[in-house]
C-alpha cells in the first residue's frame, strides 16, 4: 500500500489526505427511506471520527477521513430494505485487518438494524491483505488431486486417546481421504495433549501415505491462547502437520493473517464455531461476507461453513453465496475451497457436488461413522460418491 | 487447576475422568418445552464429542466428557422460553480462555434459539482464568480518587494529528479528568502514528500531572495485529502510559487474559466494538454474560459498554445487568468498573450517577465538546456533576 500523507503537520488547519484511496461495504439496512438514509449518514461518523460533526474542529479534519455515502437504493424485491454503498478512506485502516474490520462494522456491531453486505477492497486494502497463500490450486497441489472434490473428514470424538486418533487417522488416509482435520474442539486436553496428538496423527498420516500412495494431510488445531497460536502452528509443522485448523472466531481474523504470512508455509483451514452470531440474523454481516470474503481476505485456504440440510439452519441460497464468494473475482487474490459441513452423510455427497461443482472441499465428520464399522471401507464409499 | 487424567492410557477402553471438576452454563432455549429439552440434550453433545451418541464406541470415551443437563425450567415471567443449566467437564476446556469459550458457545454460535444466558465457572476454571490485576480498588489508587465515581474520556476525533491528541489530553487532564484513553479506532495510522502519538500523549498527561497535581492515567489503544499487540503494550508502557486499551471482539477476550497475565502490570480497559452481533438478539450471548462476566474472567479492569438513553439500544435493565456482573460475586475474582458510554453528555452523568453508584467509569467523549470552547472547563463541569 503506498502509504498517504497529510500536507503540513504542525499547525493543524492545512493537512488534506492525499494519495489515498478508498474501499466500499454495500450496508443493508432496515427501516423506511429517511431512517435508512439517517442510518447512512451515522456510519459515515460512527466508524471513522465518532463525533458530532457540528462539533468538527474547523480544518483540523481532513474531509475525506469520514465515510462517505456513494450509492443508496432500495434493496431489489424486499419490503422496507435499504442498500447504502458507503467508501471510507484506506488511511483509516491503518494497513491493519484489525483496524478495517473496526471501520467496517466496530461500533455498528452494536446497533440495530444494520448488516454488512458485502466488502469492496481497494488496492490500498489489498496491499497488506493479499490473501490465501495456497488456495484452490495450491492445495489441490499439496494433496495431489486435481480432478474431483477433495475428502475431508474430522478426527473425532473428543476423549479419545491421541493414540486412538492416530489409528482413526490412519485409516482415513488409507481409505482416500485428502484432508483429515482435528476436531475444532482438541487443543491441548490432558486426554490427547497437543504435543502428543499431534505428532502421533501426522506420523499415523505420513506411513499411510507411504504405504498405500496417498498424499493425504494431517491438519491439527491450532486454535490457543492468544500468546501461544505461532508456537503450536510453527511446532505442527516441525511434527508434520500438512495444515492448519484456526477458529477465527475464538482468535480473531487475525490470527489466520498472520498464519497465512508467516514463514510456516501450509495451508489454512477457517471454522465456524463462535463466529456464527454475526451470521444468523437480519444484522450483523451477511454469510457471504462472513465466511467468504472475509476468510479469504484473511488468508483462509478453505473455509468451513454450516451446510444446508444438516444439523445447522443456513439456506442453500446463503450457502451458494458463501461458495460464490470465496471463489469470485476478489482482486488478485486467489480462489479458496468452499467446505460445506455440520451433520453431513454420504446420501448428502452427491447433492453437495452438484450444488458446489468440483471445487470444494466435502467434509464428513461423524456421518463416516454411523455408515458400517469398517473405517476405511467408509472412506471408499465416500470417495466413490465424488468420483 | 489440578490437571485431570485418565486411568489407562493404551486400550482405550478403561478410561475414566477422575478428579475433574464441571463448570455450568445457564442457556436461554426458545421453543416448547419438547424442542427445548431436545435442545439442551443437543448443546451437551454438540459442545463436546460433537459425535452421534448411538455411535460413540463403547467404553472409548468417558462419560464425563460429554455435557450434562443439571436442571431444566421454564423462565419465569416468559413466553415460550427455558432455561438449561447444563454442566462441562473442566478438562474439556484445556486451561485455556479460547477453548472454555469453544465449550460455553462455539457450534452453538451457528443455531438457532440458543442464548448463553449466565456462566457459572468451576474452581478449576477459576484456576487459570483469574480475573483482573487491579479491579475497582485497584485502578481507584492507581487515579487516587477513592470517594466518587471516576471521569473517563476519549481522545477523538481520528484525523487529528498527534500534537493535536497531545494537547488534548493535556486539557483533560488539567480539567479533572481520571481516565484520558485513545478513541477506539486510532491505532497506527499515519495522520497520528502510534509511537508519536502515544509518547506525545503521555507526555502531555504526564506534565499536566505535575503541574496540577493530579494523577490522570492516558490509556492508549493497542488493539492492533495478533503478533503486534504485545510489543505495542509494552512499548507504551516504556513511553508511560497507564492503561491500556483492548477490543477483544477484534482480537479475542484472549489478548485481554494475556496482556492482564502479562508482566505489563497496567490496567485493561475493554472496548464493545465489533462485539455486538453477540449481544444484540435473542440469541448469542446476554449481554451481563458478554460485557460483564467475560470481560472480567479475562482479565480486564474495566468494561466499556453502550448505556442506554445515549445511541445505542441496550435497555436500562440490560445496563443495570452488566454492572451487577463486573461487580457481583464472581469466586474471588475482583469487581471490575462499568464503564456506561456511547452519546453520554454532561445532562446525563446524575442519572449514570444515581443507576450505578460509585463504583463506575463515567465516559463522555464527543459530549464533552459541545458544550463549550474551554475544554479545561468543561471538564471541571463534568467534575462538578459527579461529586
């Protein structure tokens, strides 16, 4: 991002931003026309300079620090909704993800009647938010399989051994499974400690792959406390771990950025867990944007969305538009994989591969279970149905 | 927290939690009461094993890991709603902040009707979870003010420049002001990057200090990056600030637990932004249980919180709620401040006063701008209005 500045420093009265650019968020808001518009006007000052513009000391500000409000209509075929398209400038943001998803939704998040949309970065914005390192074909590489939906399954249940899990691991891989994942609730339990689950899984997934041809991944947790998250990843990866699993919502967006950057180098898996209250009402950010644009704008390599037709209540509509989003054009960036999952079986496989084509990740956790006792005849089956 | 183990690790068949405690969650359930209790049954499965029951392997996994419903009734006074107590092994959370919270609310973020409603932690949560350094009494004798409510204010608005934010908070604190922090949006953006403007800031309240005899802190936002936030902690330390300001919805209640565990040693104050989608429904999170009880099991001193009467919609009763949490019995964890804001002015403060006693942060920002040219003035107004 080339950085802006302000012209004169000292007296306060002629600094102007110059250079800079600006990103949109298409706001949808609830309410007739003048509330709507009233609504608009307040994010404009709510998200930036937060006060009362009447108050504004004169020429201390430069204008373009505030939202501004560059498209209003009524929302296509709803009843009493509103699209305001509101830029703000990339200076606000401060080059940081923390500090646009402030400026996007921070104090907002606390009002009613106002969800995000949809995200427009700019170039300035891409600048420091470049994206996925892997993506769709990156990934598709590292697992050696480029013509059909990836499998990915759930080590699980918690309580087990992590010597249980290994062997659970294992036959996965045996079975055809391309990527074979934590459950999102193993971190460091006295039952599986993290150090030893990891090393037994990827160990367990690496004589697999040796020993039936497969190049399936091992993908632990790594989803800690806050001072802790690097040390696990970077650890994982020294134990062989092929990717990470990262609850953004429990560690902030941030932390799948500054994993994605970092010289550990594997691809990044996002769940859903605690982040699902932004995404089940009329406010807060729409699924898309959620698990779409922002994941990947984050550096997610797949991103795991509940699934309709399972124990979760997103519609199919949101959840094409989850897929479409990490898959549009988004600047540069790269595609990411689509992981649709939450209470999957195998009957769900075909209608799944239809819904969401080939590039997407089809993530059956318990539903490989209930199917025979044989693990890795189970595996097959789920492999024949993407096939 | 005595750490839990297992009797026989290898055959996995053998294995039984002893010595482990349960903390409890209270969950609001909308429904009738057959779709309620089904529910309560689901969150114990769906928190833990995350794993059909009928397919748990016999005897692989502990009873105890799974959750259990401890009591089940209609809220009193409502409408279709009841209210679970239901109770989690103290291992399942790991002794970690991120995955007590994955326990208390992580899948179940994502379904529909369920609200964490109150959070009774265990000894052994408490254990690793401790809660504030300062609390109410101790952040009194870090502003020696021991007799009244304490004066909080922001610096604002974002697009000033540092010498600007400097002067000030010269002002405030020449005025009266306790508690002089960064509007919750400047963290380093190049109109006021954060090294200048946070030595420049604690400078300008340093001198004030010594010339009027006060002993206002500046309290700097250091919501930045993941693997930034504790450098910049530190580093505003080092330039002498006296708190510090933190967005856990931004960074995850995490980074308030590390930076409060830290050898830092200031006070932490939590910002609401991006937090609300959690607090705003039916479902999510309640908010006394978001803004009061979290806050303060993470560690903060001081919780920031939308009032109601300003502009934002939390109810008094919502409000009223919150302060009992920071306040209440929590095992030996220390009250930490309310701190009631969002559009307060000075017409305000008798009745914030009189709602919350004198144990509360009272935060103007913009307000303190309209109601005059001399800032030192209206800060003693402000003084005035709660002595």
């Amino acid at each position: 991002m080339k950085r802006v500045f302000f012209e004169g420093y000292d007296d306060g009265r002629t600094r102007r931003l110059i250079g800079g650019g600006r990103f949109s968020v298409v706001y949808r808001l609830y309410g007739d026309e003048q509330t709507a518009r009233g609504m608009a006007e307040d994010i404009c000052t709510e998200q930036t300079v937060e006060f009362p513009v009447r108050l504004l000391p004169p020429g201390a500000i430069p204008q373009e620090i505030m939202g501004r409000v560059e498209d209003f209509r009524p929302e296509p075929e709803s009843d009493g909704r509103y699209l305001a398209t509101i830029s703000f400038a990339d200076e606000t943001a401060a080059m940081e993800l923390t500090q646009f998803l402030n400026v996007v939704f921070g104090n907002i998040s606390i009002k009613r009647g106002i969800q995000v949309a949809r995200i427009y970065p700019s170039d300035g914005i891409y600048s420091f938010l470049s994206g996925p390192r892997f993506g769709v074909s990156g990934l598709r590489g590292v697992v050696g399989v480029f013509d059909r939906p990836l499998l990915f399954t759930a080590i699980k249940p918690m309580g087990l051994s992590a010597r249980d899990m290994a062997a659970l691991a294992s036959r996965f891989a045996e079975g055809g499974v391309d990527v074979i994942k934590d459950d999102h609730g193993l971190t460091n339990q006295t039952f599986a400690p993290f150090e030893e689950r990891v090393c037994r899984c990827a160990d367990a997934v690496r004589e697999a792959n040796a020993k039936f041809g497969r190049k399936a991944i091992y993908v632990p947790n790594v989803t800690a406390p806050a001072t802790q998250i690097m040390a696990r990843a970077s650890h994982a990866k020294e134990m062989g771990a092929g990717g990470l699993l990262v609850t953004p919502g429990l560690v902030g967006l941030d932390a799948i950025r500054s994993l994605s950057g970092s010289d550990i180098g594997i691809p990044i898996f996002a769940h859903p867990a605690f982040i699902g209250s932004y995404a089940l009402g009329k406010e807060g950010i729409a699924c898309d944007a959620l698990f779409g644009t922002l994941m990947r704008l984050s550096g997610a390599d797949a991103t795991i969305f509940p699934n309709y037709g399972g124990r979760f209540p997103l519609s199919k509509t949101e959840c094409l538009a989850i897929a479409d989003a990490a898959r549009e054009k988004l600047g540069t960036l790269k595609p990411i994989f689509p992981a649709p999952a939450g209470g999957m079986e195998l009957r769900n496989v075909r209608e799944m591969t239809l819904s969401y084509g080939s590039d997407v990740l089809v993530l059956i956790g318990g539903g490989l279970f209930g199917i025979g006792q044989d693990i890795v005849a189970n595996c097959r089956r789920f492999l024949d149905e993407v096939k």
